[in-house]
C-alpha cells in the first residue's frame, strides 16, 4: 500500500481493507515503517524503534481481532511491554527493560493493534511539552519550529504526521488533550478508572492519571475505549461500564445540550487567553448553536490555586516517592545528575512538604469535586478552550539562562527545597498554567473531557476547544463529537511534511 491511500484511512476502516483481504498485515506495517523513516528524522516522535517486534506480532495476528494487523505505537510512558526498553523519557530510566506487559497492552495487542514502537515524552510526564534532555524535543508536523505539546507529544506528532492512524497516550494534567489540540487531532480523557493502570499501578499521581488515546477519527477512539476499558481486580476504582459500546454512541444524533462556555482564565492566573483560542471558541459556539444546543456563557467553577497549589503539591510528592522508589528497586539512590534539573527541584521540593500539606490538598480535591457536581445539574458540559495559548515556539517554556545556572546551583549545594521561598517555583507554575488552564481540572474530579479540532490559526497550527462531562458521561461526548466531526469534517486536513 502507497502512503498517499494509507492515509485516507483510519484505523477502523484499516482493520476492514484486512479482513476482506484488500491488504494485507505485513503491508500496512511496511507502510507504517517506511513513513516512520521518512519522517521521524524531521518530527523526532518515535524514540524507540521495535520494527522487529511488530514484525513478530504479525505472526500471531488472530483474524478475527476488531482491528487485526493496524500499525500502533505506544508512549513511551504509563503501558509497559514486555522485554522493551522503558525509559519515561528520563536517563535514570534508560537501561530498564519491562518485565512484564501492562494489562492494557495486553488489551492492545487482542485487539490486533501491531506495536512497533514507541513515541517521546517529556521526563516522567512532568512538563506539558515534549522536550526531554534524553532524546530531545518532539516537533510538530503543522510546523517543524513549534511544540507537540506534552506529555503525549510524540504520539500526537506520530499521528499527525501519518506514521500510524492512532496512538497510545495518558493524562495527568491534560497530557492527551494537550497534544492532540497542538496538532489537530481528537482525543478524550475517560472517566477515572476506566481503564486500568494495572498491574504496575492501582493509581497515577493521585488518581489523576488516565490511559487513552490519540486519533484522527472519532469513530477509532471509540472502538479503542470498546476494546481496552475495564479495571482488575485490586484496582482501587472500578467505574460502572457503559450503558451502551461507544462505536453505538457517535451513531446517535445527541439531545439539546445545555453548555456553559468560559473564555476566562481561572481567578488569579494574570495571562490573558490569547486571541487565537478566543476566535476558536466564537466559532465552536456558533457551530454548536447552528446545530441545536444551547450555549451559554459562565463563569469558571474554580480558581489558580486549584492548580498551582493543590495539583502541584500532589505533584512534588509523586515525582519525589518516584525517584525514591526507583532508587529501592534498584538498590542504588537517585542522584541529581540522573534527572533534569527541574525534576531533581520537584524531588526535593516533595521531600520538604509535610505530610499535613500534602493530604490537605488532596481533601481539598473533594471541594472542587462538589463545585463541578453542582455546575452539572444546570449544564450538561463545560466549554473551554483546551489551553490557555496557541502552540509556541520550541524553547520557549525553558527556564531563562540566569534562572537555569541558579537552579543547578541550588541543586548542586544541596538546597532546592528554599526555592520556596524565593519565588522560583511560583513563576514556574504561573508559566505553565497559564499554558494549561483548563485541562487539569478533569484530572483532579476524574471527569471525562475531550478536545475537537475545530480551528486553525492563519499561520497553519491548530487550536483545539474542550468539552467536559460528569462522571461516566463519556457516551455524551462521543456523540457530540462524531456530530460535529460531520458537521465540521477535520479528517482530510493534513500538514504539508
């Protein structure tokens, strides 16, 4: 199969070419490889190459599977695969091999997704762009000076680019919708617990954590969510299975929605929402209002703090009771030259917060919990931008050269931890939310939230709009987005590479 009829398919109608056998297998994952070769160089997405693995799999393809013999790549970051390197993006990681599959990959590879490889990710997911020290910066196929946004960057450049139709990704803080919205793609966060973290985790960084994925079709993140969800037993959250199979929901013309829209940046963060993600939504609420719902504007349900306080304080002490447990299972402690500096800041920061603190902010999780529960029984969704600013510059979000000397030198004596005191780790905050509003916000409740591609700026790069849900009510979504994927069709709009 040539590049140029590969990708004018999704993963859906792949999986159909093979079961009537107009294609075969090993095809479509030459087809993948090849333009992995051609591009990769360009896009630096793919960072672990596991072309003869896939070439294994294809050995044991059952014919049967929903999507037997589609080309698949996973984030090198949240699902393990037996015998591969997993690094999480970090040189403290790079010689580590998985032991074992994680249960969704299991799941993935029944569905007769072929892995061949895996994609870039920021160090442990902790930044909301893709530019870790190990293997350097992911760009964007929209264009090649530009951010894939994070953590699922290499994903998201992956699919964009036409190496593969869809993508393994996770969510802490928006770390799918993220990506997907800088390089025009669907995406949603499921419910918490949907799918099982299992058997490495019972939960991710609080319980904000989500496995999913990234994809150009709506109808291809449907039937993986059909094919991967569930939990297992000694997870801690086991979510109530949906009312009917996603790939039934986007055939359903959804009801009259009652949607609230904010354009407003959270009560305390001072970066006003740029204009570009302002025309994105004037237009989604007129797409919407031309098909029926009604759209009316709100004020947002929680404030800065819900971000830089009680996010980021879970935050300090995962990164911190990672490194530390790294260091247990290797016998060896974690070192400062082993992680990037901004994470050695995080681990040590961890070490110096109370336990007091750190359970306080996550009771106070509950409160934000009950505010979007009250918001809900008035709106059906909340309408947002999915970030604060269009796709930036690769670099722009490092730290200044004058900041970066102080922290290696604060890292080096042995006293991060009073870079609390000195306002460093606020502006660090304030820079990154001001880039991630909206998106943590699902993370912290567990709600289920999707980003449409809907808009693209006049200089080519893409801006995505954000929809939540309550709990559960991912079937919504779903139908709201293939509605508006016919209203509004994205699929064929592809960069120039």
């Amino acid at each position: 199969m040539k590049f140029e009829e590969y990708i004018m398919h999704d993963a859906t109608s792949l999986a159909q070419l093979v079961k009537k056998k107009e294609v075969s297998p090993e095809e479509l994952l030459q087809t993948a490889i090849s333009r992995a070769e051609e591009v990769n160089p360009k896009i630096n997405a793919v960072v672990t190459k596991l072309y003869d693995l896939g070439k294994e799999q294809l050995k044991n393809i059952k014919p049967d599977a929903p999507l037997a013999g589609v080309p698949y790549l996973i984030k090198d970051l949240g699902p393990q695969l037996k015998g591969t390197r997993y690094t999480c993006g970090s040189r403290i990681l790079q010689d580590f091999i998985s032991p074992e599959n994680s249960v969704v990959t299991d799941r993935m590879l029944s569905a007769g997704l072929i892995i061949f490889g895996k994609t870039n990710t920021p160090e442990f997911g902790l930044t909301p762009w893709t530019e870790p020290a190990l293997f350097g910066a992911a760009h964007n196929p929209w264009n090649l000076d530009y951010t894939t946004g994070g953590r699922s960057g290499g994903s998201a450049a992956a699919v964009a680019s036409g190496i593969v139709p869809m993508a393994s990704a996770n969510d802490g803080g928006g770390s799918i919708r993220i990506p997907a919205s800088c390089n025009g793609l669907f995406a949603m966060k499921p419910t918490r617990g949907r799918i099982t973290l299992g058997p490495y985790l019972g939960e991710g960084w609080g319980g904000a954590v989500n496995e999913g994925v990234i994809s150009r079709s709506v109808r291809d993140s449907a039937l993986y969510y059909d094919l991967v969800h569930g939990s297992t037993e000694g997870d801690p959250y086991h979510v109530k299975p949906p009312e009917h199979p996603f790939v039934q929901e986007i055939s359903k013309i959804p009801r009259k929605l009652k949607i609230g829209f904010t354009t407003k940046m959270p009560d305390g963060l001072n970066t006003p929402v740029d204009e570009e993600n302002v025309k994105a939504m004037a237009h989604t609420v007129q797409l919407l209002r031309s098909l029926g719902h009604e759209v009316q504007e709100v004020e947002l349900p929680y404030k800065k703090e819900v971000l830089t306080d009680l996010l980021y304080a879970m935050v300090y002490g995962e990164t911190s009771a990672t490194l530390d447990y790294i260091g247990e299972q290797r016998g060896r402690k974690p070192h400062r030259s082993e992680v990037e500096p901004n994470t050695w800041l995080l681990y040590k920061l961890g070490k110096s917060f109370s336990a007091n603190a750190f359970a306080l902010a996550k009771l106070k999780w509950n409160e934000v919990n009950r505010k979007l529960a009250d918001f809900h029984k008035d709106y059906d969704l909340l309408l947002t931008p999915t970030l604060g600013m269009r796709p930036f510059k690769i670099g722009a979000m490092n730290n200044p050269p004058a900041e970066e000397i102080s922290l290696r030198v604060l890292n080096a004596l042995g006293i991060s931890s009073i870079i609390r005191y000195t306002g460093m780790i606020e502006k660090i905050a304030e820079k990154t939310f001001s880039w991630i509003p909206y998106a943590p916000l699902a993370n912290i409740t567990g709600q289920p939230a999707m980003t449409v591609p809907l808009y693209w700026t006049t200089d080519e790069l893409p801006v995505g709009v954000m929809f939540t849900a309550p709990l559960g009510d991912e079937g919504t979504l779903f139908q709201l987005a293939a509605q508006l994927e016919k209203a509004q069709p994205w699929f064929s709009k592809q960069p120039k590479l």
